[in-house]
C-alpha cells in the first residue's frame, strides 16, 4: 500500500508539473500576442504620426500602451503627437512616462523644453535646452529650443546665429534651413533669405512644407506669380494641407483674383464648415466685389463658428456701420454682443473695458437705452455725474423714458444747479475741445497668413478707439502709403500735430502693434510704442493700450473760455486729470507748436503772457486765477494753456520738462507722468516680439 501511495503521489507532482509548465506555454504564449499587438499598434501609430494625422495616431499609440504599458517609444510617440495638437500639460505627464524607460534621452528632454515654451515656462525651458547642451555640445534640436526663446524675447540676431551653429553641425537640415530663411528675411536680409530658401528646395523638394514656406517668403517679397507657383506645389504634394490652400487664397486676394479666391474658400468650406479663416475670406473678397449682403452673411457664419474672431468682428461692424441704416435690426444684434462683453467686465471691476465696449454698443446702435443707461451708471460710479446726466438727457430726448428716468434727471438737474457751467452759462458738453489731430496710416503687407487686409482695419480701428477722446481728432486713412515721404506728405496736407505709421501682426494666440508715431509738423519721429498682447480679447486690449500709450506722449493743454476780470474759465477739467492749484501757463493763441525732435511742446517766451492758477474744477471746465507777466494785460479768450513752466520754455524745446511739471503738479498730471514711464519701457530695445515669425518657426517639422 505504501509503494502504491508513493506512486499516486509522484504521478500527482508529474502532472502538476505539466500543468504548470502549459500555464507557462499559455501565459508565454499570451505575452507574446500582447508584445505582438502592442508592436502592430506602434508601428500604425508611426505611420498616422509620419503623415501628421495626430489624433489618429495619439489612439494608435494609446492601443500599444493598452497592450504594454512599459513601452517607452510608445509613450515618447504619445507626447509627440499631444504636443502636435497644443496640449502641452498633457505632453509633460506623457514624458514623464517615457523617461522612466530611457533616462537623459534627449528627444524626450528637447521635447519638454519645447512644451514649457508652450506653457510659457520659459525659464524652466532655458534650463532643460542648456542641460542638453552640456551633456551633448553637438544636439541640433537644443539649439532649436534656445533659438525659438530668442525669437519669443525679440532677439532675432541671437535666434539666427543659433540656427546657423545648428547648420555648421547638419549642413543640410532641413529644420535650419527653413528657419534661417525666416529670421533672415525678418531681419532684412533678403538675399540670404532666397539662398537658405533655395538650398531648402533643392535638398527637400518633395515636401509640401518647404513649398509652403517658399511661397510666403516670396509673397512677403512682393513676388506674387512666385509664391502662387509654390503655394501650388504645396497643395498638390500635401493635398489635405489646409494651410497651403490658405495661403493661396491670401496670395490670390493681394492679386485681385476675388472670384478665384472665393472658390478657395468654398472649397475649404465644403471639406470643413468650422474653418472661419475661408468664411473671413469670402465675407471680404465679396465685400471687394460690392456684393455687401453676402458678405454680411459670410462674415456672420464665421462669427457663427468662432464668436471670439476680433477681427472678422470688426469687419463685419465696419460693413455695418457703412451700409445699414440706424433703424436695421442688426445693428442691436451685434451691439447685444459688445453690451454682454462689457457687463462681464464690469462686474470684474475692469472699468477701461467695461466702457471701451459699451462705446461699442452704442457706435453701433446709438438708440439702445439698456447699453446707454449701464454706461451713464458706469460713468456715475467712476465720479462724473455731469456726463451722467448728460447720459440720461440724451434717452430721454428719445421720446417717453420711465418714471424712475426723469425723476433721477430732475434730481440731478437740481443737484448741478450751482456747477460751473451755469455759473458761467456754459454747456460743458457742447464744447469743442479738440487739442490734437492724429492721422494713423500704413504700409500694405504683401500677404497676411490670417486675416487679409489687417492692415485696413487696424487704421480704421485706431481711429475708432480715439472716437470717445474729445481732445483727439483721429482720422484712419483706408488707402494704404508707399511709405514714409508720402504719409509725411498726407498728414502735412491735413494738418496734423501727429502721424501714426501702424504695423499690425498676429497668430492664432497673439497680436503685436508697433506703432511709429511722427511729429507732422517736422516729420521727425517722436516715439516708437510696440504693444504685444496674448489670450482673449487680444486685439481690443492691444487697441486700448495703443490709444493711452498715445494720450500718454501728448501733453495737457487746453484754452481759455471766457473771462472776468482776473478769474478766466478754462475748457479743461477732472476728466483731463485737473486738480485744484494746478498751475497753466498761458500762451499767445496759436503760438504752441509740437516740438522739433521727439514728444512735447515748444514756445517762444516772448509768447508767455501768465499763469493760470486752478481754483475750482469741474467734470469738462475749471476756473481759475489769472496771474499775468509783464505790465500789460495781453490775456484773451482762445489764449493757450500748458503744463509746462514758463521759466524753461524760452526758444527751446520744453519736452523735457513737460514730465517734470506733470510729477511736480498733483492729480492727473502725475498720472500722465507715470503712463509716459509705461509708454518708455514699451518702447525699450532694438527688437520686438514677431507673433508670425514666432508661429512660422514653431510649425516647422
């Protein structure tokens, strides 16, 4: 029984042992399936990568992770594709995995660098692309990442020489290559432009990319039959590259072949009704060609798919306010859109705004008692009953307002019974203050890769900001200048103390104005202001920034208005930042000039004839005590008033001590003070942020 027991045992041990080893074949066997299907997955997911098919790749990518999730390529192809589609958090987490497979892999740190510019972690950036440097002198793509943060900072110079050691290293680079082409003609050198773009040709000339950028450049040039020969070949390599039939439809427009540019679009549109660029496109060519309704419509159904698009906004505002009555329905449609926006800002306590867009509103729908009623509240609340009431007057002259309405306006009638302005007989609101006259003009861009025709509608937006400023009188000339000669020329025939030659520029994330402002007078450059502005609202905070950086440059001055004995009232008040004892020099009536060399006043000191000592200030007006030089009384009405001491004016400029007397004086000429300091540190540095340039060298693959 014994020997029969041991013998059922060892058989027992046998099969167990067998069952174990074909658990073994089984799990092998199933490991090995995974490995396999995992590999099938990358090897689709690298394949959909090649042909930038991101999102198809990024789910190929994620199956072999299903299959492995200890698959380093894998989840490096995984950040690869998240970082092509702008999830740059997303991509960090994704890296994170993959450096747990390959520690101090470069492509995975070069990686990160370029999304923690993404991120606008810069520093961070900087850090990761010089940790590569040190560890391989050699690497290529850091070179790249510290190239594109000189570019995100405005050093061109410093981006090209990087571009150029990466060349040295990879003669033929493809990368390089394209990116010198870019910073070159970006900073002028065009015929270094055309040999970088040109050796990008002849070594890749079966990718549609390298034809893409060929075309911009030689639109950028001027060389339109060129660029549409390129941007041709672009979309015939790369038939699903959206951005190649875009910027044939922007060469084709600056060409005047509209027709041909709206069969673009709707051909974009066809394939993908959500691209609002086609729709922008085909709203101007048909505005172009006199057809106002459709273009209405067309800019309408963009707006249907990007509401947050400023510019087809405006254009569509513009159309508006030039073809439609004041009674049409869509005029409060579209100011609905701007009263909303300004609510928001209000309730954020972002007044500047809040009233930029309540100016909107009523530009566009001058009737709208809501709009119009929330702005004179808004004015109320910053201090200024006057203009409050002013507000209120203005509904109620409409036809019949509510009760609460004329109540509040007979309050407020009795309130201001004693202001200024009756004492003196003077409607405040009525006056014409107007101190300067602005032109704004610019240069037509060959091609524009966004919105074509920017440059129009920054002119005539400019204008438009300047509209709620009395003491500015801004024209936007819609035909575009040869030059500088001919906008000196433009505004010396207008009239104007200053011209403004604009630049407008943007991607898909950022804006950027350099705005060259010039005396009219000498044609000598006073200030150059360059504005950079990301996120939403882009364009209207860059619009509001240009307009105060502007008023900033102009100095306080206004006129006396009438006068009795030695008390003279002045067409200045709290709205132009005047406080009590303020002191104005008085100057002989159109013996104020701008000056010769940069911003400021100049006048003769034969010219001064006293001071003006503020004793009283209203909303718009201010009264105050004459103290006269000389023996005779040579003070009259219309006589100027300017913020700068008589003992520094003499012959000479008084531009420098325009921002002495602003800090020296209280109120609202400190605060001029420190908006010229703002305007200063605008302005420093040779080299600007480029948002296009910035785009165009992120896109290159």
């Amino acid at each position: 029984m014994l020997k029969k027991k041991n013998k059922v045992s060892n058989w027992g041990r046998c099969n167990a042992g067998r069952v174990c080893a074909a658990l073994l074949l089984v799990c092998a066997g199933a490991f090995v399936s995974a490995q396999n299907a995992a590999r099938e997955s990358f090897d689709r997911a690298r394949m959909l990568q090649d042909r930038q098919d991101w999102y198809g790749a990024a789910e190929s990518y994620q199956e072999a992770l299903q299959y492995n999730p200890d698959y380093g390529e894998a989840w490096l192809g995984l950040a690869q594709c998240t970082y092509e589609t702008g999830e740059y958090s997303l991509t960090l987490t994704y890296l994170d995995s993959a450096a747990q497979y390959a520690k101090d892999n470069t492509t995975i740190l070069n990686l990160r660098g370029f999304a923690l510019i993404g991120l606008g972690r810069t520093d961070e950036a900087d850090a990761v692309f010089r940790e590569v440097l040190a560890m391989y002198p050699n690497d290529v793509d850091a070179r790249f990442g510290l190239a594109e943060l000189d570019i995100f900072y405005g050093r061109i110079s410093g981006a090209e020489q990087l571009y150029q050691d990466a060349l040295k290293r990879q003669t033929t680079n493809r990368r390089a290559l394209l990116s010198l082409a870019l910073v070159s003609e970006e900073l002028g050198k065009l015929d270094a432009a055309r040999i970088y773009i040109d050796q990008a040709l002849r070594y890749h000339s079966g990718e549609a990319e390298v034809h893409y950028l060929a075309a911009y450049l030689s639109a950028k040039e001027g060389n339109l039959s060129e660029a549409e020969r390129r941007a041709r070949a672009a979309v015939q390599l790369d038939g699903n590259n959206d951005e190649a039939y875009e910027l044939l439809a922007n060469i084709l427009f600056t060409s005047g072949r509209y027709q041909d540019v709206i069969d673009i679009c709707d051909f974009r549109i066809n394939r993908d009704r959500s691209a609002a660029s086609a729709w922008y496109l085909k709203g101007l060519c048909l505005e172009m060609q006199g057809d106002y309704e459709g273009a209405m419509s067309a800019y309408s159904g963009g707006l249907d798919i990007d509401p947050q698009d400023e510019i087809m906004r405006t254009s569509l505002e513009q159309l508006v306010l030039e073809r439609l009555p004041v009674e049409d329905e869509r005029r409060a449609e579209l100011a609905a859109y701007h009263v909303e926006k300004a609510r928001s800002y209000a309730n954020r306590f972002m007044s500047p705004f809040a009233r930029y867009e309540y100016q909107l509103a009523l530009r566009l729908d001058p009737s709208n008692t809501e709009a119009r009623s929330a702005y004179a509240d808004m004015l109320l609340r910053d201090g200024f009953p006057e203009q409050y009431l002013s507000q209120l007057k203005f509904i109620s002259g409409r036809g019949e307002v509510p009760t609460a309405i004329a109540d509040t306006i007979e309050a407020y009638d009795a309130l201001t019974s004693d202001s200024l302005g009756v004492r003196w007989n003077v409607n405040p609101f009525y006056l014409d203050k107007t101190r300067w006259q602005l032109s704004f003009y610019y240069e037509k861009s060959p091609v524009q890769l966004l919105h074509a025709d920017a440059d129009r509608l920054m002119v005539q937006s400019a204008e438009a900001v300047f509209a709620s400023v009395p003491t500015v009188r801004s024209v936007g000339d819609i035909k575009p200048v040869s030059g500088f000669a001919d906008a000196f020329r433009r505004a010396r025939e207008s009239g104007s103390d200053y011209f403004a030659l604009l630049a407008y520029e943007e991607n898909g994330r950022d804006v950027s104005i350099n705005c060259r402002l010039y005396s009219g007078r000498t044609g000598t450059l006073a200030t150059t202001i360059n504005i950079f502005r990301t996120g939403n609202d882009r364009y209207a905070s860059a619009l509001i920034k240009l307009r105060d950086s502007i008023l900033a440059v102009m100095p306080p001055r206004g006129t006396i208005l009438k006068r009795d004995g030695n008390i003279a009232l002045a067409d200045i008040g709290r709205a132009d930042a005047v406080t009590v004892n303020s002191v104005y020099t008085i100057v002989k009536k159109d013996k104020v000039l701008t000056s010769d060399q940069g911003t400021g006043l100049r006048f003769d000191q034969s010219d001064v004839l006293g001071t003006l000592s503020i004793s009283e200030v209203g909303e718009e007006i201010s009264e105050g005590v004459i103290q006269q030089s000389g023996f005779y009384d040579r003070i009259n009405v219309g006589d100027e008033l300017v913020l700068v001491p008589a003992q520094t004016a003499g012959s000479t400029d008084a531009a420098a001590a325009n921002t002495d007397t602003a800090a020296a004086n209280a109120g609202g000429a400190a605060e001029t003070a420190a908006a010229a300091e703002t305007v200063s540190a605008e302005t420093s540095g040779a080299e600007r942020f480029v948002p296009v340039l910035a785009d165009l060298i992120r896109s290159i693959r």
